[in-house]
C-alpha cells in the first residue's frame, strides 16, 4: 500500500512519470478480461455512469467515464491511469480500494472498478438508519481525509454523496481525484454540463476560495478546501439536510458563501439536537472547519484528534475489505 516514505513516494512518482511519458497503465491493474458488467447504469455523475458488475462471483461497482467526440482520448487515459495507478497503492479502513481498471470490449471507454458497497452513500444509509452514532461516521470521515493528506491527496469533491457506507457500518471516501476527470477541457464538454469547481451542483460544499467570481482562473482544491467540505459533510451528517437546504435560489449560494455566509445553527427543538445527537461543541468543531481565512482552518489529523472523539466507544467489526486489499485482489482475481 501507498507509504509516505521517502522511497514509496519516490517509486510512485517514477511508475507515474512511466505511465505519462508512454501513456500505458500497468499490466497488473488491468481487469478488462475478468470484469462481467451489468447493461444499464446505476447510477451517475459528472464524470459518467456506475454500473454493477461481478469479476470471479465478488460483486464490484465500474465508474465509467463518459466520452464524445471532442474528448480528448490521450489525455483522458493518461489522467485515468494517474489517478488509478495512486488509487490502488491506497490502503485505509475509511478509504474505497480501487481493483483496477476495466476497458469496455469494443469500445474506447475505461473504467474504475472497486468493491460493491450495498449500503450505499452515507445520505441514504442515515435515512435507512436514522439512529446510527453519527459522531463515529464523522470521525471515519476524518481518518480517511488524514490518510488522504498524509499520502499528499486532495480529496477535491468532498460531500455526502461521495461518502460510501460498509458493511462493518464504516464511513468511506470514495470518488477522490474524479474532479479532474469531469475537467471540460479533456471531456470536450461546455462547463454548464461539467462538475467544475464554480458549478453549482457541489456549490453547496465548496470552499469560498474556490468560489470567487472575480477570481478568473479556474482554482486548485487544496487541503484546507477539503477541509472546508468536511465541514459541510458534518453539518450534512448532523443535521439530515444539504447545507443551504433554505435558500430557495440555488444560484445564489457562491455568493453567499464568498460573503461569510453559513448554514444556520439548528434550535434546539430540531432533530438534529433531539434525535441526531448535535452539541454546542459538536457544531463549533463544524464551524471551526468553515472559517473564510484557508489557514485558520484545522488539519485534518487535527479534525482526526479532535476531543469530541474522545468519549466514543466502537464496537463495530474491523473494516478489512473482506478478504483482499486492492493488490491481495487483483493477485486473486486476475490469472498470471
């Protein structure tokens, strides 16, 4: 799995500069042969379809990216490879392994391929169980964006959607990196249709810096970014609605968010503070992660640390993906 040493990062940057200059993926990561998928999607986002498969009787999800004929074939692949070849070296309870990658049979499309979670997001896994300990989800949330950092990854689309559950009942960030694969300039896409930064569709967790209309260039999600989405996921988590689920126009809430504006605090008759489990320390640790100033905001080891976890006791069973890892996985599942 991916280690922050000197030397892993170092054999990672060179299987990536390889995989750039030649435009090849490792032979290892490669499923196409094994991967039995079903006709119609699932589900979809800005980058494609998912759709349910099975390779050798394990249930997997293929995230299939959406292509035209403006798109730019090259740079997509190279850009798949980058963020499958990171993907996989990736080990964490709180973090979605990635199996490898699947090219559909008579057809330039490609394809991610993780573990099927019948749980689903964590948005609809709270309304399925609305009496789960929230907090813990919160602190899953927070461990899988540490590891994230720690390994120098930007999430870059952090909201509940993006948040898969497990079977041990474990939050899991899913969907890192695939920003970049809904970049319009390599889809060949107008940027009304694309999931780009300044979209109004992930508005609503966005950091202000990504926001700001007089900024011309398209801005780069950062850590602390991340960060501030983590803020709004707990807001989502604790409360049960989307931050600005009041603001009638939608369009307005970039400029709402650039101007210090912030989800309202719940009274205290809501349900989030009778049913959901919301504190006074629990919303100053959410408002702690919404601060307008990048560099006023925690760390996500610091969120991680935090002493709201403190109390919490877990007797959930451990997350080990099963019996594999991506690489224990793929060693099974695709034939030498």
């Amino acid at each position: 799995s991916l280690n922050p040493s000197a030397t892993g990062r170092a054999f990672l940057k060179a299987l990536l500069r390889l995989s750039n200059k030649t435009g090849l993926c490792p032979k290892a990561l490669q499923l196409s042969h094994q991967v039995h998928k079903g006709e119609d999607p699932v589900d979809e986002g800005s980058f494609g379809e998912v759709y349910r498969g099975n390779v050798a009787n394990r249930t997997v999800a293929v995230k299939v990216f959406r292509v035209n004929q403006r798109t730019d074939m090259s740079k997509l692949m190279k850009t798949v490879w980058r963020e499958a070849i990171i993907w996989c070296q990736l080990c964490h309870a709180n973090v979605l392994p990635c199996y490898g990658i699947h090219r559909l049979s008579n057809s330039n499309r490609i394809g991610l391929v993780s573990p099927w979670m019948e749980s689903g997001n964590i948005v609809d896994y709270l309304k399925g169980s609305p009496s789960s300990n929230r907090l813990l989800l919160l602190k899953d949330i927070a461990s899988g964006l540490s590891y994230l950092h720690k390994n120098k990854i930007v999430h870059g689309d952090l909201k509940g959607p993006n948040i898969l559950v497990s079977t041990s009942g474990r939050a899991c960030l899913a969907d890192f990196g695939l920003s970049r694969l809904a970049d319009p300039a390599l889809l060949g896409w107008t940027s009304v249709r694309t999931g780009t930064a300044k979209s109004t569709g992930t508005a609503r967790w966005q950091a202000p810096e990504l926001l700001d209309p007089d900024d011309e260039a398209d801005p780069k999600t950062t850590t602390a970014s991340d960060v501030y989405s983590y803020g709004c996921v707990g807001y989502e988590i604790m409360t049960g609605n989307v931050p600005f689920h009041t603001t009638k126009n939608h369009y307005s809430i970039p400029m709402l968010v650039v101007a210090g504006h912030r989800p309202p605090k719940p009274y205290f008759t809501d349900p989030a503070c009778q049913e959901y489990g919301l504190t006074e320390p629990i919303w100053s640790f959410i408002e702690a992660s919404w601060k307008q100033d990048p560099d006023s905001r925690p760390t996500a080891s610091e969120l991680q640390q935090n002493e709201i976890f403190s109390p919490l006791v877990d007797h959930r069973p451990t997350q080990d993906w099963g019996e594999t890892s991506a690489a224990e996985f793929r060693r099974w599942a695709v034939p030498s």
